[in-house]
C-alpha cells in the first residue's frame, strides 16, 4: 500500500490493507454516510419496538385478563426473542457477511408488527412479541460491525463515535414513540383509547418497510469482512464506490494475510481465550448491570411516574418524553461528541456515578407527597437517565463492538446482546412483581446494578476507543 499523504490511487494487496485503508482514511462519501445512517435505523426500530408496549401494559391486562405473571411473560417474549436472536445473528454476522444478515431481518419487524397490532388473543401477541425480538437480536450484531467497519480509527466521525450513536438513535425512537403516543391518545375518539396499543405495535411495520426499500438500495458488503473471505475485487470496488477511497487491486501474495480460521460456532470460544478473556468478562458485566438497571427504568418509566405523581396518563406521558429527550437524548449526544476526548471507561464510571446518587436518592425519598418533593424525584429520575446516556448507555456497546476485531466482532456482539437480553428479560419480568411488593423501595435493588458496573471497571482497565483492534487479524 502506499505511504504518500493524498495519493491518486491505493495498491491493495491483501485483506490488511483493507482494514488500514479504512482506518486511517479522511473521506466519506455520502454513500458511506447512508449506509451508517441505515444501520442507525435498524436501531431505532429496535428501540421503538421494544419500547411499543409501554403504555399499553394496563389496556392489554384488561383486555385478555391477564395475571401479573402473564404480563410479565407478554413483556418479557420480545427480549426472549431477542436472546434467540442474538446468538444467531452473531454467528450469521461473521459466516455469511454483514449484508445478507442485514437484508433478512427487517421481515421478522413487519411481520411482527401486523401479526401483533391484530392478536385475537394473549398467545398470538405472545409469539409475535417473540418474532419481533428474534429481528432485534439479529439486527444489533450486524447493525454493530456496519457502524465499526464503515469508520476510521481516529478523528470525527471515528468508531467509538459511530457505534456510540446509536445510544442518541435509541433515545429519539423511544421520544418518538412517546410523541405517537400522545398524537394518538389527543386524536383517536375516547371509545378507542383501549385500543392504542394496537395502533402503536402497527406502526412499527411502516418504517420497517421504508428502511427495506433503502437498504436494498443503497446497501453494500462490509469491505473489511470481503477481504478477509478472500474477495479482494469485491472489497476493493466497494472501497472505492461507497467509501470514496481510490484504490486498485494490487497483486495478490500466495499466502494472502487471513484472520484465523475457525470452524462454526466455535468463533464464540475466542471470546474466552488469550487477551479477550478479561475484556469479555468486563464487556458482558457491563451488558448485564446497565440493560437491568435501564429496562426497570425506562421501560418502567410510565408505571414508576404514576406511582410516584399519581397523575393522569396525558402527565405521564408528557413527563416521559421530557425526561427521555431532554435528559437521556442529550446525555447520548454529548457520549457521541466526547468518547473520543475523555474515552469510553471514564464517560461509563461518571455515568453510573450519576445513576448511583439518583437510584439512592429515589429510594430514600420515597413517593411523594408534596410538588418539592415531586420535583426532587423528577431531578433524579433526569439525573439517572442523562447518566445512562453519557455512560454505560454508549459505551457498553463501545466495549462490545470495539473490544474484538472484525473475524469476531459480530460473536462478541452477538454475546453482549444475548447477555443484554437475559439481564433485560429479568428485569421486565420481575419489575411488576418488585413494584407491587416494595414499592418505591425497589430503587435500592436497581441501585446494585450501577455499583457493579463501576466495581467492574475499576477492576479491570480497558481502553476500546481509539485502540485498533483490527489489526489484532493480521
């Protein structure tokens, strides 16, 4: 490869060259930047579906008769699913390529969504809860190793930066939901208001279809995991169409420079051995602690303010949309403009510092009984969402995405997001129960989870931004 500073063309010789080409080059086309923007939008359905049924959970209950278990088995299939998912697009990222995955997995999102907008009943809702969580597992690995593979190394628009964009994504969809919520509830007759949540799971399959169409225009392999397949005309003419990088195909050694070869399934062991053991460990702690602590929040958000302010449902979701896009919103923003100044590790220690002093505020205060006391309880709820955002909220996927190189990034993403699942299925599934049994005092049960979260990264001293892992193939 050359070394000029602005050469007219790169020489490509092997799948190393590729990787270097893409981390250290300073353009982006405006397809490269589509396609960025494409995987961000496999992430705001994520967000937005998974957050749909929020302020559905009391209509369905009524609806189907539904005990507090069978609403935490409905709440709690889509995250199932996702488990599922995950395992599987994990191992399909890396096997089959970025791009095949990345087609396949908007159909379980508009089959999911009708099937679940019309359920007949509480088992029909059940499975296409399921269905929806298997696109969302798939879809987080691949949308993953696009955001990292489609970024240079350092300056704007790095990788820390891109992958942490889809921290901000997810708070938009779920402000966005909220918005659909209220534009319904203010317009749909009252005699439909028990139906709402129908509406909202049914919306989700019309953005679904509308980022389909765009992938299948605009979407392209990942030059990265072309080349290590062995494709270097394929890689090179991507490199050069979509990313703006003028390059050539050089001449190919006989033994071209490979990641090491491993057999199905088995990619999953490397996560465990040599140097990704200790950064596996810290990666699935911190996709344990967070998605539990912020699934009893945010997707509890809705319960907890009626529980607190005792106000009506325009309150709530008027209080949900401020806290999620004026607090969580701006918290991922300021993660995305900061991970490449301050890095990931101390962005994640402040962020659950944050939500530390807010979990225990919570708890100690209690629910309240006058508006300063309100106030107070609004101020922490803020506090540990705009906590989430800035910290562990984007870097828990920072260190998952960026912790593993290409020939394994899609496994170890794929194991953050099934160890996501399991952490947020739990939480979904035994909130209700929590909140029923100790009230306000479940704040000081959330509260472990940050406090692991920082006992973990205070053990073992990680640093994934700005690191080229992907030289770690070659």
């Amino acid at each position: 490869m050359t070394d000029c500073a602005e050469p007219r063309s790169y020489t490509v010789h092997n799948a190393a060259d590729v990787s270097r080409l893409i981390n250290t080059s300073a353009r982006a086309t405006s397809n490269a930047r589509i396609i960025v923007a494409i995987a961000l939008g496999g992430i705001f359905l994520d967000a937005y579906d998974l957050g749909a049924l929020a302020f559905g959970v009391k209509d369905i209950t009524q609806q189907f008769a539904l005990s507090a278990t069978q609403v935490g088995i409905v709440v709690s299939a889509i995250t199932f699913g996702a488990i599922i998912g995950a395992l599987l697009g994990g191992y399909l990222t890396d096997k089959i390529g970025r791009y095949r995955v990345f087609m396949a997995d908007m159909f379980f999102f508009v089959f999911a969504a009708i099937l679940g907008a019309l359920a007949p009943n509480v088992e029909v809702l059940t499975i296409s809860r399921f269905i929806m969580g298997l696109g969302i597992g798939i879809d987080l690995p691949v949308a993953m190793a696009f955001l990292a593979e489609f970024s240079r190394l350092k300056g704007r628009g790095n990788k820390a930066a891109k992958v942490a964009m889809w921290c901000p994504t997810w708070y938009v969809a779920i402000s966005l939901a909220y918005l659909l919520v209220l534009a319904l509830y203010s317009f749909l007759p009252e005699s439909q208001s028990p139906y709402l949540w129908r509406y909202i799971v049914g919306f989700g399959a019309l953005p679904a279809l509308v980022i389909l169409m765009i992938r299948k225009k605009y979407m392209t392999e990942s030059p990265i995991w072309a080349a290590q397949q062995g494709d270097l005309p394929t890689a090179v003419t991507i490199l050069t169409t979509t990313y703006g990088i003028p390059a050539t195909l050089g001449e190919t050694p006989a033994q071209p420079i490979l990641p090491t070869a491993r057999r199905p399934w088995t990619a999953y062991l490397a996560l465990f051995q040599g140097r990704y053991r200790k950064r596996t460990l810290l990666s699935s702690t911190l996709s344990f602690v967070s998605p539990f602590a912020y699934a009893a929040i945010a997707f509890g958000l809705p319960i907890i303010i009626s529980t607190l302010f005792a106000q009506s449902l325009l309150t709530t979701i008027l209080v949900s949309l401020a806290l999620n896009f004026f607090f969580a919103l701006s918290g991922g923003l300021l993660a995305v403009r900061w991970v490449a100044t301050f890095g990931a590790r101390p962005l994640a220690i402040a962020g659950y510092g944050c939500q530390i002093v807010a979990l225990v505020g919570l708890a100690w205060l209690g629910k309240p009984h006058d508006t300063l006391h309100a106030s107070y309880c609004f101020g922490l709820l803020a506090l540990f969402l705009f906590g989430q955002g800035v910290g562990p909220g984007a870097q828990s996927m920072v260190y998952a995405s960026l912790s593993y190189p290409a020939s394994i990034r899609g496994v170890g993403v794929g194991l953050n997001q099934t160890v996501t699942r399991v952490s947020s299925t739990l939480a979904l599934f035994i909130f209700p129960i929590l909140t029923l049994n100790l009230g306000t005092q479940l704040f000081w049960v959330i509260a472990c989870a940050p406090i692991i979260g920082l006992l973990a990264l205070v053990a073992i001293v990680w640093e994934p931004a700005g690191y080229d892992v992907d030289a770690e193939d070659y």
